[in-house]
C-alpha cells in the first residue's frame, strides 16, 4: 500500500552514476506514477543528445535547457523525477524541485560512479580528462552542499538498482507515518 502523499513528486538528485534514472524508474513502476528524466525531457525538446547539445551549444546553453525544464517538470503533479546531476547546482532549480515533493539524494564514491558510467552514454564534464574519477571527486565537492539539502540521504554502493528503489519507499512511507502521528 502506498502512504506517501500522492501529491508530491519524488525527487531524485546525485552524481551521474549515482543511479537516478534506474532507481527512478523502478521507483516509478513500483508505486504506478509517471516517471520523467528531466535529461531525456532535454533530449526530447532539443531534438539532440546531451553530448550534441554541450558541443554545439556549450554548457551554458544546456543549463539554460535544464532550467526552463526542472520549472516545467516541477508543476507536474504526483511523479518521479531524475534530474541531471549538476541541476541542483541553480538554487531556483532546487526551490522548485523542493516545493514539488520530497528529494531523495543518491550516493556513491566517485571511484564506484565512474565503474558505473564508463562505457556508458557520453558524460560531456568528464570526457576531456585524464583522470574522470578525480574529476567526480572535485563535482563532488563543489556539489555536496547542495545534495546535503535533500530531505533524505540514501548510500547506493553494493546495493541492487531494485534494493535502493525499496529503501527510498520505505523512508518516504516511514517519513509520512511520522507526520501522520505527529498531527
Ligand atoms: C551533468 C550530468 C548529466 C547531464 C549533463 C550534466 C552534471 O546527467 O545532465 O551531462 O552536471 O552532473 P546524469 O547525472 O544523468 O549523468
């Protein structure tokens, strides 16, 4: 049975490789929302890849993208939502991904984020260094700040893509148990 507020939307932010879109989507089907990637979402709207859009647009662009994006998804009602990793770094984004619903930030250490994503779709922050895993260390830091604003906090590492969908359900309902005693 499903006790989180329907209303809200659950919110996933982390580092790429964290397990957003994954844990998103199976989140998703487990509670029958509508899931939506706001990368893909970009994607879709700008009729190329994220890849496509860094080098012919620059990041700046992008971030322009994501922005008119994050304020869209935000006024859906009821969802999951993966975003791109550096999208909390706009404080407007994470107002309003906050005023959605609940946000659960995802971890792993940068050395097990990049096993995850190396072989994978193009990330275009780390294709231009020699050392990626030491490039997800310095995001990291420069973005831990903003994850550490989440409502809840979840560990990925040595945990199944379906183990980490339960466990954030689980801090949501318990979460809601609480307020529900509480009023
Ligand atoms: C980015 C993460 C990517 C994508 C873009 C920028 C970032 O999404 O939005 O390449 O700034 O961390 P994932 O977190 O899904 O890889």
């Amino acid at each position: 049975m499903e006790i989180i507020d329907e209303a809200k939307n659950i919110v996933l932010i982390g580092l790429m490789g964290s397990g957003k879109s994954a844990v998103g989507r199976t989140i998703a089907k487990k509670l029958c929302r509508r899931f939506i990637d706001s990368d893909h979402y970009i994607e879709r709207k700008a009729g190329k890849s994220i890849p496509e859009i860094f080098s012919q647009d620059g990041e700046e662009k992008f971030r322009a993208f994501e922005k008119e994006i994050i304020k869209k998804i935000s006024q859906y009602v009821g969802i999951v939502i993966a975003t791109g990793g550096g999208a909390i770094k706009d404080p407007e984004n994470f107002k309003c991904l906050n005023e959605s619903g609940w946000i659960v930030a995802l971890y792993a250490s940068p050395e097990v984020l990049y096993k995850r994503i190396a072989g994978k779709r193009a990330r275009p922050l780390l294709t231009n260094h020699d050392d990626p895993v030491k490039a997800l260390e310095e995001i990291s830091n420069e973005r831990k700040s903003m994850y550490a604003q989440a409502h809840f906090q979840v560990d990925t590492e040595n945990k199944e893509i379906n183990e980490i969908a339960d466990e954030v359900i689980s801090l949501l309902n318990a979460n809601k148990e609480i307020h529900f005693r509480m009023s």
